[in-house]
C-alpha cells in the first residue's frame, strides 16, 4: 500500500511539473492568437494608417531626391543643346560666323570627337530609376496597403450580405411554414400581442386577476417591423390620421423606388419617424426584391377602453451596398 501512495506521489509530482512547463507556453500562445485576432479584426484600418503614411513617406522621398533628378536631366538637356548648336553652325556657312561662334564651332567639334555630346540613354535611365526607385516603390507599397483595405472590407461587406440573404431565407421559411399551419393571422397576432395577468377588484371589493393582450415588446431596431406608437410622427388622440399619414408615406416610398430603383432602409425609417440602425444605409430593397409596406391594427385595453395601435411591417431588406450610386446617380 505504501509502495502504491508513493507511485501516485511521483505521478502527481510529475504531472504538476509537466504543468508548470505546459502553462507558460500555453499563456504565450494564447496572447499571440490575442493579438493576431485583434491586427486581423482592425486590419483594414491598419492597412489604410499605413498606407497614408506610406504616402506621405512617398512626397518627402520624392522631395529628397528631386536634386538628383534635376542634375540627370539637366545634364542631358544641356548635351542635346550643344548638339543641336553644332549642328547649326555646320548648316551655315563657315565664312560668316563671327570669331566667338567660330570659337564655340570649334569647341563643339572637340568635344564631339570626345564623345563629350553622345547620350546614352541606358545609362540616364538607370540612374533616374536608381534615383527615383525608393519613392516608387514606397508609393507602390502604399497604394497596394490602401487596396488591400478596401478589398478585405468590401468581402466582410459580401460576407455580412450573404449571412443576412441566409437569415432572411431561414426566416421567410420558417413563416410560410407557420403561416400554413396556423394561419397568417394567428402567427401576425401571435408576433405582435401578448397576454398578461393584471388585478383588478370586483363590485365585491375582491382582488381577482384576468388575462388581457398587451403589446408585444418588440425589439426597437427590429429589421421586420416597429410600432407606429415609436415614431416621433404619432399622434395619440387621431388614431384615421395616423392611418392616413402611413398611407401617403407609403404612395410616396412606392414612388421613390420606381423612379430611382432602390430605398435604403434608414431613407424608409426616416419618413416614418422611427429610429435609425447602423447598418440602414447598407440594407434596403431594389427593384429586384420589391418593397412593400403594411399596416395592422390591434385594440389593447387601457383603463377599461380599447386604444388602437398600429404595428409596421414591410419586406424584409437585403444588402443594396452595390446597388447604391453614392455619387447621386441612378440605380443600375
């Protein structure tokens, strides 16, 4: 018996110290896949920090070097001016030069003999790259960083787009099949209305509780749907004029979207008073997938009268991000 606690000693004793060993490379690994998942997560960010910078980098390069380039080119138009001198003076006559142009004539020759005046356009274009090829490079580098940004974002973008076509799918599915088993209505009241107990006191003066329909909490950046009652163009004692303000709002959204081809969801949540999202100006409708926009009305008991609400659906949205001209032109 003692024999075996002393092998369970060891054994423990072992796996403690394959423990100790472990647990520092295990920590190490996790904060390098910390930090890896943070770089990739802000990477377009980064990607474009460093490619304004690179820019930057790019000008005062570019400014460094200009001295060089100057001498290069400098040197080359003064060689194909001495040329083009030379050549001039051989098409004049040689008696009517005055003495400096005979001077220079001469000078000219001498150092054409010399090869003084041959351009060897290899070698200027080597030495205006060997110039020029650091700020090149670094504006190269620069663009390629800003791209890559661009490029990692439009794919998330693709990526969210085709997630929420996903849902959506689900979701559409999932309510056809509701809907045929227990009717349209049923599964429109079952998402709009819920049942509460509430206490009241009878003409006997006792506390009984009752079950009555409330409105359903709804979540207020609901994609599908919102209550009327939410928007800021609500008005309680009028419930024909909010029936009639929603109608006009909806002639004038099927209007906007056959002339101009598409509606942003945050353009539709403005024009009924309601609150924005973040991603309204991504989500919205064409006129591939349609818009349409409904309107049901549930009575709700209030201090023993029925106060109509008025609940907003209209087609779930899509993601309109390249169907949208930014630049004020009209849907393609």
């Amino acid at each position: 018996m003692t024999e075996l606690n002393n092998q369970v000693e060891q054994a423990a004793e072992a796996t403690q110290e394959v423990v100790r060993k472990v647990t520092p490379m295990v920590k190490a690994q996790r904060a390098l896949g910390k930090i890896t998942f943070q770089v990739s997560k802000h990477s377009p960010l980064i990607l474009t920090g460093v490619g304004i910078i690179g820019i930057g980098t790019t000008a005062y390069l570019a400014y460094k070097s200009r001295d060089k380039v100057n001498s290069i080119v400098t040197e080359m138009e003064v060689k194909q001016d001495k040329a083009a001198r030379l050549e001039e003076y051989r098409l004049l006559n040689r008696d009517d030069l005055s003495e400096n142009q005979e001077r220079d004539f001469s000078y000219l020759e001498s150092e054409e003999k010399d090869g003084a005046l041959v351009i060897d356009k290899p070698r200027y274009v080597r030495d205006l790259i060997a110039v020029t090829a650091l700020p090149i490079s670094v504006g190269l580098a620069s663009g390629v960083a800003i791209g890559s940004s661009y490029i990692i974002q439009n794919r998330r973008l693709a990526g969210m787009a085709a997630a929420l076509a996903t849902t959506t799918a689900e979701h559409k599915y999932l309510r056809d099949r509701m809907e045929k088993k227990y009717g349209k209505e049923e599964v429109e009241r079952l998402e709009t209305v819920e049942e509460e107990e509430q206490t009241y006191t009878d003409a006997k003066g006792k506390e009984k509780t009752k079950k009555v329909e409330v409105r359903a909490q709804t979540p207020a950046n609901s994609m599908s749907g919102r209550w009327f009652q939410d928007s800021t163009e609500y008005t309680s004692d009028d419930h024909q004029y909010n029936l009639e303000f929603l109608r006009a709002i909806q002639r004038k959204l099927d209007t906007k979207i056959f002339q101009r081809g598409y509606l942003r969801f945050n353009e539709v949540m403005d024009a009924l008073g309601l609150d924005r999202v973040k991603s309204g100006e991504e989500f919205g409708w064409n006129t591939a997938t349609g818009f349409e926009l409904n309107f049901q009305t549930n009575n709700f008991e209030v201090t023993d009268d029925l106060i109509p609400q008025i609940y907003i659906r209209w087609t779930r949205p899509i993601s309109i991000y390249h169907d949208v001209d930014y630049n004020g032109g009209r849907y393609e």
